[in-house]
C-alpha cells in the first residue's frame, strides 16, 4: 500500500482538519474483546485509525496517558513526587537534537501525518464520550479515579511519543561505562597486555561462530546440544546485502574514576528501568523469531513465528487489533498506543520484529570547565565551546515543583555531569533525531505486498531492530538501524571515546536504509531464525560484543529446525508451536554443559547423597518445568540440583583470575542469552576464538565435582533438618531423602509495572510461571489459504471501571497461554462477522451507537468490555 513515491504523490487529506471521520467508522469486536476497525468508503486509511485510536482508548485509555507522560517527563505531575527522578532521567532519555513536531514534519509525508492526526483525534473522541456519557464506559480508568486526575487532549506529537518512548529504548542501552569498569579492575591486578587478553575474554568482537540469522545459520563450531542437525542449501536464488562492521580496535579513554561512572549510570537505570535484571542494565527486552520457505515447509506454505519478549504485566504491554480500509487488511498485535501493527499479517504476507541489541550509542568522556560569568565549557581540539543548557521544570502534584536541567555537547546529551572532576560523559544516540523515520518503516511496512517492497519499508527504520517476512516473495531477514563503523573510527567501539579529539559526523555511520546493514532474503538453508542474535558473518556489535558468541540461546531454534528437516525432511505449521513449547522451558545451560558435569563426576568418590543427586541428575530430562496445574507446583530434582551447581560453577571457573572485579564480569560470563567465554574454554582447540588462559588450571572436571560438591552441601543444608556440622564423613546424618530436593516454582507476576519500570495500570492478574516465551506467541501459514493464530495474555482490555470492576476480557487469555492453546488471529471479514459479538459506529455527527451481537443498541455496563 505504501511506496515511497505513493506518499510523494500524496496530498494532505481533509481528514487532518476536524477530529470526526469523514465517513462511518464501524468497530467490530470478537468474543476475546479484539477490534477490528472497518471504513472501506474512505478516501484513505484515516478513518480507520482514528476508530483505531478510539477502540485502543477505550481498552487501554489509563496506559496510554501514562506512556504519554514518560517520554514527556511528567509522570510526577499526577503520582507524585516519588516520580521526580523518574522524570530526570524520562527527559535525559528522550532528548532530542530535533524536536518531535519537527521530525514530524521533516520526515513523514502527509498520509503518515494524517495517520498520526487521525489517532490521536480517536482517542480525543473516546475522552469526550466518556465526559458527555455518550459512551458505553460508566467513568474513567479507576487508575485516573484514584489519582485524581483526567487524561489531557491528545495530538500527533503525543501518539509520536509514545512510539519513541517505547521503542527507541530497545536502541538506548549502553555498557561502554561497565566495560571500562572492569577494564580498569583488570589493568589494577595484571600487566596492559594480560588485563587486555582477559578483557577480550569478555568481550570479544567477532565470534566467527557465533550463530546468525543471515546467509548461514552457523559458519562454525556447533556447540552440542540435543538433536543437531547438518546445515545444508536447500533452495537457490536468495539474496543477501550488508557490509561488515568488525571491531578493528584503537584508542580509549576511561574517565578519572571509571567505577563511580558506571555506578552513576547504574542508578540511572535502576531508576529508569525499575526490577531490570543483573548490575541494573536492562536485559529483559527481546524476542524470538522463525520464518521458513515453502520450499521445505510440509504444507508448501511460508511459515513465521513469532515471540516478542517485553516481559509480562496487566494490561500486557501488547495490544491485538485488526485494520480493514479501502483497499487494505492488516491483523495483528503491536504496543499499545503504536498507530501500525508490528506482529501480524496482510493478505500478502506475515511479519514480525526483534529487538537488534546492537550498537546505537557511543560514550564520549568529556573535559569541562566551570565559569564564572556565563554556561560551562566542554574541551575540543583544542578550544572551549559552551554546553548547551535547558533548564526545565518539573510539576509535582504533591510537593514543590523542581527545577531540572538537560545538557548537551557536539556528542549529544549529557548523562554524567561531574564539575568538581572536570569531567562529563555525553552520548552520541545514532537515531538522534531521526526517530519518525523509524516510525515510517513499521508503518509502511504493515502493506507491504512483498518481500522487497517489505524490505524497502524496513530499512528505512534507524533504531536497532531485526524485521521477518513470510509471504510473497518468499521470506526475509532485515538486520535495521545505523551505526558508528567501527572498522573505520580510530577508536575502540567498545569503550568511552575521546570527547577531546573525536566525534562522529554523518559520514561516520553504517545505515539499513544505504543498504549497509546486514539482511538476507530466501537464505539457502530455508529459513532464518532470530533471538536477539547476530545478523551475519563479520558484523560486531560493540559494546555488547560479548551477547553474540558461540553459545547462544538462538541456537536451540537453529538446531530444532535442522533435526526437523534430517529426520522428516520438512517443518509443519505444528512444529512452530512445539519449538514455542520446547524453548519455554528447556534449560539452555543444561543442554550445553550438564553432560561435562555428568563425565566429571563418573568415577569420583562420591558419597551417598552425592550419589543420589547425580542420579537424579541424569535422569532429569533438561526442562525447567514444574508439575501441578498450569506448571504452578515444584521442579524436579535434576533441575534444583543443576541449578544449584551452575553458578559455583562459574564461581569457581573464572573467580579467581577476575578477582574483585568478578561480580561485574559475570554480566558478560553468565548472560542469559549464552556464556561464550565457557563454551571456548571448554574447548579451546576447536572454537575460532581462543581465551587468555586454562580457567581450569590444567582440571576442568576437578572444578566440575567441586562445583557439584558445593550445590550438593548446600542443598543438604536447605533440605535438611539437621545442622551441616553433626554430620560425618560428607553422609548427612539423618539420611536426607533427596527426592524432596524440589524447588518451588519461579513465578512471573502479572502487576502494573511493565518495560520502563513505571504503572502500566492499578490492578493485576495474578502470577503465572515463568517461561521463557513471548509477551505474546502468533503463527501464520501463507498460502492459498491464511491460517493464523496467537494468544496474548492477560486480556486484550486493560479496562477497570471506577470502582475497580474488571470486564471478561481483562484476563481471558491467560488460561490459554499457560495451557500453550492459541486462539485465531481473525483476518477475513467473514471470520470476524461470525465472531463479532458487540459493534460500535462512530458517525460523522459525532455520535456513538454500540450494539451487542449486532442485533440491538444499547449502553453497556461499567463491567462489560
């Protein structure tokens, strides 16, 4: 639907001067809550957004306004001033070298700018019915009840903000402070040469055999795991694009107290991120991905799948909706407040995202001075330039207002502000500025009729994102966003630069839309799998180097589908859900390193209870996963015992070459994606990348045993009445039964705190066990016949009636999630006729009539959503 050229040729509709549609915009919903926005007799899709707007307010309408308030910084205006700090670090996160109104106008064409208008109309016209009782809700969000507050009037730069409030921070992670922390624990304890080697042991640049999602899946060493398969070409005429980007090295620059800096930037996010898991650097965002070809799919039909991970709340940060206007259909699911769908499918094909986890910030550590008659000054070459200052304030509802000042340098905004030192770090934000085009690219992308037109959509995106196609065309893999090139910079990408003598100018970046990022269309192998992984050979990505290596979650994806193809010669439509159901609760470090563990412990003199841990260990099966209903009760007994082995594992694997800088090293050691620098030590002959030294000192099963010892001692301890110190000889004195041995299981709870550690809403769902799965899971066969489906829990609604009254959509997929069922992703307009059970037209008289089941009108109660 949206070319380039369609949107030049476009011209601004009347649509953008009055906040009613110009025709009858009809909204559908199914029986699990999900709209679907009808207006074929528009002149474009403005009406349909604009229904849009006003069906996601009236699910969403208290979520919305509090995303909107992050990326202004003004959460503490209406909850008080427990959210200053909050708001500081909002509008140090959002700030941009060109404002949002003029990205707006700069960089989208005019049917973007009418989308934006349109929407945000929609939910402006939800607020007034609810004021004027002209809607079928009885009030306001209880969460605005209790508050006591009312959402202010929405417009293009509010709906644009949401966007980048959430999906910028997918591009806004920066460890370049964590690396130098170490860097200088390490240059503290051994010789430059030797700091340095342990360094790359952390973070090494290129992996040749980290797993992609490009042209190969795997170009080298296989790591062992179950079911592997032999990767070979099996379809012809693929296409692959990209450049490379491999950290060449260079110089650096550590500020005067490299530790105090990350700990800076530590509480930053630990205040911006909220729960962010590890040293405060928020890790929990990604997702996973497959796409495959035709060609070796046992229906004929393009597969995708698809599991966007942004952790779990109530309402869930996702959002399902379908769009039908003149001469498009889209369905699918994306963030809330989002004007496009990110996950979903058209009539011509499927589509999905992933977080890129790549390279998007560069550090610079500055050298300022303060002076007395006018704004400090920042050093560059030589000469003193002065430091922008905004001075802002923040409104508190509960206390005095604060005063808060944003600053920037010719890097970028500020985020480590230290006089007293004569130091500052600024950040150089590669989309800077630049976020509207990424907003483009998911919006044009979403009508894309096939995979180049798909391609030429995505690419114009600049934020550090991966795009997947399944459809006409065949399938694709786009690796998006722009980038500092960092074999041609003279410093080490990995660490803080220069501010001094360096910067980064336009011609410095690698950029998707230049066709110099990575992506790879119909791949050999027949299809792409993604999971936060590297994109292609040669390509680093900086500062989180040490997240693409041997050892990676990504493979299991890789492996499932090769064993699938060598024992059946084809993947079905069915195993997507399987390989969903298998990575939810397969231990990843177990099918990696328990059988080390298992020949370490073959001949060891073990004692009894030693040797019944062991047993139980072999017999467990590898998966996390808890008995009782819905997986709610205890693990097995492998698992608890592995569990508790693992980590002194890596204690005593590579505590004591690290030292005291080991707590900080076991970000990169013991990353949830994969532990690279294990694998390659344990084999250090055959992966491409050696390490510094034997972590095992010449006894890699003598620290295995001791490692199991020490778990084994230490769940006596838990599991037994008895104290440690009354047993003899390692036997446990009252003959611990190690069949009770059974941890409880690690819940996810559904609250009200959701990506950036702020309320998404007041009320919860309850909890459910942890999975390492999707927000969301959707499938989709293109074919001569489209069969999709999904599940997104809790509910679609976020909806809670003044007096805390929740609707049968609030949680009415969560049973369905935790049973790994899915309902239909609805599509054709017969399907959703059929399913329809409440219509809601809004006319461009401005009046709002809603009927049930389509055969009567009628307001509907507080509860009903």
């Amino acid at each position: 639907m949206a070319t380039a050229d369609r949107f030049i040729d476009s011209k601004t509709l009347p649509f953008e001067r009055t906040d009613e549609p110009p025709v009858a915009v009809t909204i559908k919903r199914t029986e699990y809550g999900v709209p679907h926005i009808y207006a074929r007799g528009g002149d474009g899709p403005e009406p349909v957004f604009y229904g849009y707007g006003y069906a996601t307010a009236r699910d969403r309408l208290y979520q919305l306004e509090l995303y909107r308030r992050f990326y202004h910084g003004t959460v503490a205006e209406v909850l008080g001033e427990e959210w200053v700090e909050f708001d500081r670090e909002a509008r140090i996160a959002h700030d941009s070298s060109v404002p949002l109104e003029e990205q707006i106008e700069t960089q989208l064409d005019p049917e973007h700018r009418a989308v934006l208008r349109a929407y945000a109309d929609g939910i402006n016209r939800h607020i007034e019915d609810v004021r004027s009782g002209e809607s079928e809700r009885d009030g306001f969000h209880s969460g605005f009840v209790e508050n006591g507050f009312e959402p202010d009037h929405w417009d293009p730069a509010d709906v644009a903000g949401v966007f980048v409030a959430t999906m910028a921070f997918f591009s806004g992670v920066n460890l370049e402070t964590l690396n130098a922390a170490v860097l200088a624990g390490l240059e503290a304890e051994y010789d430059d040469e030797t700091a340095w080697d342990l360094f790359e042991d952390l973070q090494w640049g290129d992996d040749p055999d980290a797993p992609t999602s490009g042209n190969v899946p795997n170009p080298g060493f296989t790591p062992p795991t179950a079911d592997a398969g032999i990767y070979e070409d099996r379809i012809d005429g693929g296409e692959n694009g990209g450049t490379s980007n491999r950290i060449t090295g260079g110089e650096y620059r550590l500020s005067s107290d490299p530790d105090g800096a990350f700990d800076r930037q530590q509480r930053r996010l630990e205040t911006l991120v909220g729960g962010a898991h590890e040293l405060g650097i928020p890790t929990t965002v990604g997702s996973n991905a497959l796409v495959v070809h035709g060609d070796v799919t046992e229906s004929g039909d393009h597969l995708l799948m698809g599991g966007p991970q942004m952790e779990f709340s109530t309402p869930s940060v996702m959002y399902e909706v379908g769009l039908h206007g003149p001469g498009f259909d889209v369905s699918g699911i994306t963030v809330t407040g989002y004007p496009a769908i990110m996950f979903g499918h058209n009539g011509d094909g499927s589509f999905t995202s992933t977080a890129g986890i790549d390279k998007s910030i560069q550090t610079f550590v500055e050298s300022i001075r303060t002076t007395d008659d006018g704004p400090d000054e920042y050093a560059f070459r030589d000469e003193w330039f002065e430091i922008e200052e905004d001075e802002q304030v923040i409104e508190v509802a509960d206390g005095a207002d604060v005063t808060h000042t944003v600053r920037r340098t010719r890097h970028g905004v500020v985020t480590d502000y230290d006089p007293k030192d004569g130091e500052a770090i600024a950040q150089t934000r590669a989309y800077d500025g630049r976020d509207m085009l990424s907003f483009r690219a998911f919006y044009d992308a979403q009508f894309a009729d096939d995979v180049k037109e798909y391609r030429d959509a995505a690419q114009q995106c600049d934020y550090a994102l991966n795009f997947m196609w399944a459809g006409d065309g065949g399938i694709g893999f786009f690796h998006l966003g722009r980038y500092p090139d960092a074999e041609s910079v003279p410093w080490d990408t990995r660490l803080p630069a220069d501010g001094t003598e360096y910067e980064l100018t336009d011609d410095d970046f690698l950029r998707a839309a230049d066709g110099e990022v990575p992506y790879s269309i119909n791949p050999p192998v027949g299809y792409s799998a993604q999971w936060n992984n590297k994109p292609a050979p040669d390509w680093d990505n900086g500062d989180r180097s040490y997240s693409w290596g041997v050892d990676h979650r990504v493979q299991r994806f890789i492996n499932l589908v090769e064993h699938e193809l060598e024992s059946t010669g084809s993947v079905s439509y069915e195993n997507l859900k399987e390989m969903v159901y298998d990575t939810s609760f397969v231990d990843l470090r177990a099918i990696r390193y328990k059988e080390f563990l298992l020949e370490a412990l073959e001949d060891a003199d073990l004692s009894k209870t030693e040797r019944k841990a062991r047993a139980y260990l072999e017999r467990w099966d590898d998966y996390r996963q808890a008995d009782g209903d819905n997986y709610m009760g205890r693990y097995p007994v492998g698992y608890t015992v592995f569990d508790a082995f693992f980590p002194r594992l890596m204690e005593r694997t590579f505590a004591s070459t690290f030292g005291e800088g080991f707590e900080l090293a076991t970000t990169f050691l013991n990353f949830r994606y994969g532990r690279g620098t294990l694998m390659r030590a344990l084999y250090p002959e055959e992966t491409a990348l050696d390490v510094a030294v034997d972590y095992f000192d010449g006894d890699r099963d003598g620290v295995f045993r001791e490692a199991f010892r020490d778990a084994v001692a230490d769940l006596e301890e838990e599991y037994s009445e008895t104290p440690a110190e009354s047993r003899e000889g390692g036997e446990a004195a009252d003959g611990t039964d190690v069949s009770e041995w059974r941890a409880g299981v690690e819940t996810d709870g559904l609250g009200n705190v959701v990506l950036f550690g702020m309320p998404v809403g007041v009320g919860d769902a309850g909890e459910m066990p942890f999975m390492n799965r999707g927000t969301e899971n959707h499938f989709v066969r293109m074919g001569e016949e489209i069969r999709a489906e999904n599940v997104l829990p809790p509910g679609n609604s976020g909806y809670l009636s003044p007096d805390g009254e929740s609707g049968p959509h609030y949680e009415d997929q969560l049973e369905l999630f935790m049973n790994f069922e899915y309902k239909d992703l609805l599509f054709d307009e017969s399907e959703v006729a059929a399913a329809t059970v409440d219509r809601t037209v809004l006319t461009p008289a401005g009046k709002t009539a809603a009927s049930r089941n389509g055969d009567r009108s009628k307001k509907k109660s507080s509860g009903d959503d």
